[in-house]
C-alpha cells in the first residue's frame, strides 16, 4: 500500500530536469528494487519506460543514473512482461542509443534470469535477439555470441 503512495511522487521527480533530482529518485528505485525483490514488481513496470526516456537525455547524471536504475532493477525483480519491451523498443526505437542500451537490458536479463519461469525460452524470442543484435551496430560481434551461448539452441 505504501508502495503505491510512492509511485506519484517518484514519477514527478523523474520527470524533474535537475540531474540531483532523478539521480536521487533513481537511487531510491536502485534501494527499494534490492530491499523489495519480487514486491517491487508492480512498480518496476511502471518506472522502467520512464526510466527509458530518461537514457537518452544529453545530461550525463540523468543518462547514467537512468541506466544504472533499470540494470538494477532487472536484476533484483523478474519483470516477465518487461523483456518483450524491450526486444520492440530495441527494434522500432528511433534512438540509437535507447535501442543499444535495450540490447544491453535483454542480455542482462538472459543472463540473469535463466531460471525464471516467466522467461519462456523459445526459439522465436532468440531470433528476436539475434535481429535486434544487427540492427545495433554499436554492439560487439561477441554479445551476439553470448546470446546464442545463453540460448542453448542449435541453429546449425
């Protein structure tokens, strides 16, 4: 309940343009994501396409600390319904910066949530991956490797 009272205020402060302000509402989500765990879940969904928004912002503070907030936050809650997200956003996104960091998300995500019953380990999701790994070039030739490595599928 009082995680829900949480939700406006949070949301004011990272719409806010002073880098103190996001950096410490992101440290705030970074606290209550590893305090919360699982708990966490219902606002993660939430504050994570803010936090999207927030990646791309010329102001170094607000960028990283952005991105620093989702990474956490992925690795502390399985948002089952985050990852397809993602994979779109990494594929249809105008910016290339958002769609880079959203190859790094997926990944993130692969790696740490193997075990998630919410993750369904199909084909179509790491071809997915695979497509949305070229249309990044700012990535290395070496996550692709990594995906298929995570994958356990044989494409060959």
């Amino acid at each position: 309940m009082l995680l829900k009272q949480l939700v406006p205020p949070l949301s004011t402060q990272l719409s806010d343009r002073r880098s103190s302000i996001v950096k410490q509402a992101c440290h705030l989500l970074n606290i209550l994501s590893k305090e919360l765990l699982g708990d966490f879940e219902p606002c993660a969904k939430l504050f994570i396409p803010m936090l999207f928004k927030l990646v791309v912002i010329t102001v170094l503070v607000i960028a990283e600390s952005a991105d620093t907030c989702i990474k956490t936050i992925l690795q502390n809650c399985k948002v089952g319904r985050i990852l397809p997200r993602i994979v779109d956003t990494t594929k249809n996104d105008r910016s290339a910066i958002l769609r880079a960091r959203c190859c790094e998300y997926a990944l993130l995500i692969l790696e740490y949530w193997a075990d998630a019953s919410g993750i369904q380990r199909s084909a179509d999701l790491y071809e997915d991956m695979i497509k949305c790994y070229t249309v990044v070039n700012a990535m290395s030739f070496s996550s692709i490797g990594a995906i298929f490595s995570l994958s356990h599928i044989s494409l060959f």
